[in-house]
C-alpha cells in the first residue's frame, strides 16, 4: 500500500509539474517569407516556437487574400501544402477555409498539426510545415499578408496551452505600383557638395509619401547648423508639413546612414504632380574619395491618396558618380627673359567670351525640419482631416510588424 501510494502521489507530482509547464509554455506559431514574380508559386514555411518542448500538436488558419496570393490547390483540390517529415506527425491535415469553397471564394487554409501514433513534443524552432503560394498574375509589387490566425496548441496529455501567433508574407516583385519614388544622380569631385533631387512618378492621385534616403561613406546627407539634415521641399508642390529626419534615430554625424522624408502638408492633401521634383538634399562626397559610383539607396518607399488611404509604392535608387581626383601640382620652371624687338604690325585681339550656368536649386526653403510626426489636412471637410490622421501617422511611424 505505501508503494501504491508513492507510485500515486508521483504521477500526480508529476501531472502538477506538467500543468505547470503548459501554463508557462512560450509558444509561438510564425508564418516565414518568400519573394516571387505575379504568375509565380513560392513555398512559404509555418514554424514553431515553444519553450519549453512541450508541445505535442497544434491548429492554425492561414489566411490571404487571393485577388494576389492564395495556397495553391493540388490535383485533387486540397491544399499543397506538406508536413515536415522529421517532425513525425503523420495525422497532419489540410483543408481550405470557408468548408467546401473552390477557386477564389477560398481565403484560408485551416491546418491541423498531429500524430495518431504518438505525443512526441514538436521540437522548438521547427519548421512544421510548408505552403506553396500562388502569385497572381494581376498581383500588384508590395507586400502580401499571410495572417496566421486561431492558434492553438496542447501537451501530450492533450491540455491544451495558450498559444500566439504572428503572419507570413510573400513579397510581389515586378508588378506595377500607384507611386515610385525616385532619387536622383548627380556627380562631383572629391571634397564638393552636389544637390540631389527626389521626384514622384505617380500613375494615380497622390497626397503626401515618404522613403528612406540610405548613404555611406564616401558620401553623406549635410547637416545644416542645427543638426537637421540639409534637404528642402519644393516649395511650389505645396506641402509644407514636409519633414527631414537623420536615421537611425538619435545618430550623431559620422554615425548615421541615411534621411527619412515625409512629404506632406497640414492645410491641403492637393495631389503632387506626376514627374515634379518633390525635394532636393545636399551630399558631401568625402576629400579623399576614389573616382567612381557611389549609391544612394532608396528604401521604404510610403504613399497615400487625398482621403488619407495608402497607396503601393516604390523606390528607384540613385548615383553619384566621383569624377576626377588630386590633380598633380605642377613644377614651377625658370622662364628665361627673352628681348623682344617691338614693331609697328597691330595684332587683332580675340575676345573670348565664357558663358558660367547658374545652377538654380529647385528646392529651396519651406521645408518644415521637425522630427515629429506630422499628418496631411484637407481644406475640403472635417471628414477628410480624420481620414488623413491614421495615414499620415503610418507614413512617418510604419511597418510592418512580421
């Protein structure tokens, strides 16, 4: 009897021990990445994060939008997607959401992590299993979502345990978008400063945008004497809630490698015009920089249209090129005197004239240097002004939290 008691009050231990285990369990379910072309099909991880390793099964929804990405469908009309052999759940099963849907009028895949013939933890950090993901022709470059949602998980014992989830993501390459914007060239000799111009090539109605002009040695974005970066907005576009701000957040000069832009204003969202140059920055090229191209990377490409919602937008990198180098110093030579006879012939004299370009910057002032976030006001209504406050926030705090 004592025995029997002991072996009792160990299993029971143990359950408690268990229990305690599941309730502090981190557990995790992430949708990976994937980059393709419209017309494409990509594979698209799901994995598993739990700490510690005990989980013995677990449910999900992926979901996408098919008008630009959606699971693909094998030959019998299930779901291609497949489970990691190593992981030996062979009781693994698919099935597209809303039941009995086909084609298009699908918009998830539910998918159900298990094995009939054991309760083996998954072990952390797994991939669990696989999506092939169709890209579709008509899709649109950007950023696709696949959320991973109605996560769920359970020990061996089959308690079930809290579990999160964060979403997937297949990036569209090649398509078309409403805003590219793009940074300009330029060129110069080592030690010169070169103004840069950033245009909008819009193929819809855009308001305000914002991008990340990325930079290194041996070029650099100026500061002006207040530390703000030396970039202004063209005052004839008419945004003057335009905004210029070193990156990384709080770098000195020599530590920062690039110049957020909000272009935006705060009493109109009048559309910028296709082709204009929305604004100029000064680069430094560096005294002791090599002939040769330089980038200067556009990243983070933002747009919105006058009601505040956002646009697909790109970005087209620009160059300078460093021209020249250290001239050679010439070596003073003696000029012998020599004694000219002067005589009566009168030579013509050739006037030469040189004509000097002004280089005239399109920027200018009007640029407000603030870092704070600034939001794009209609004149129209009440209405737009609070359909503009969301947009203009996301334009100068965003992401994309994957």
């Amino acid at each position: 009897m004592i025995k029997s008691g002991w072996k009792v009050a160990a299993a029971a231990a143990s359950a408690a021990l268990l229990l305690a285990a599941s309730a502090q369990a981190v557990v995790e379910i992430s949708g990976g990445e994937n980059t393709g072309a419209p017309g494409e099909t990509v594979a698209v991880d799901v994995s598993l994060t739990a700490d510690p390793d005990i989980v013995a099964g677990t449910e999900n929804v992926i979901g996408f939008n098919p008008t630009d990405i959606a699971v693909a469908a094998k030959a019998n009309g299930k779901p291609n997607c497949t489970v990691n052999p190593d992981i030996d759940k062979g009781g693994t099963a698919f099935a597209f959401q809303p039941s009995a849907c086909t084609g298009t009028a699908c918009v998830g895949v539910k998918a159900l992590v298990l094995a009939l013939d054991n309760v083996s933890p998954i072990p952390n950090g797994v991939v669990m299993y696989t999506c092939q993901v169709a890209i579709a022709a008509g899709a649109t470059a950007g950023d696709k979502t696949l959320s991973i949602t109605s996560p769920g998980a359970s020990d061996p014992d089959g308690v079930a345990i809290p579990a999160t989830a964060s979403d997937g993501r297949v990036i569209v390459t090649g398509g078309a978008s409403d805003a590219d914007i793009i940074v300009g060239d330029g060129s110069g000799a080592a030690g010169a400063t070169v103004q840069v111009p950033t245009s909008l090539d819009a193929g819809t109605v855009v308001a305000g945008t914002e991008n990340v002009i990325g930079f290194a040695a041996p070029l650099s974005i100026v500061a002006k004497a207040n530390g703000k970066p030396d970039c202004a907005v063209n005052p004839d576009i008419d945004k003057g809630g335009t905004a210029f701000a070193f990156q990384p957040s709080g770098c000195t000069a020599g530590t920062c490698t690039g110049v957020k832009a909000l272009v935006l204003a705060l009493d109109n969202v009048a559309p910028i015009l296709d082709g204009v140059v929305m604004y100029n920055c000064n680069v430094a090229i560096a005294a002791d920089a090599a002939a040769g191209d330089y980038p200067l990377t556009c990243s983070a490409p933002g747009a919105s249209d006058p009601n505040g919602g956002a646009l697909l937008a790109s970005c087209t990198s620009g160059t300078i090129t460093v021209t020249g180098g250290d001239e050679p110093t010439p070596t003073p030579t003696e000029t012998p005197i020599v004694e000219i006879t002067p005589t009566n012939t009168a030579a013509p004299t050739s006037t030469n004239t040189i004509s000097i370009p002004t280089n005239t910057p399109i920027g200018g002032g009007g640029g407000n240097d603030d870092d704070g976030c600034a939001v794009v006001a209609p004149a129209q209504s009440s209405n737009g002004w609070m359909l503009l406050l969301p947009a203009a926030a996301l334009l100068w705090v965003r992401r994309r939290t994957r």
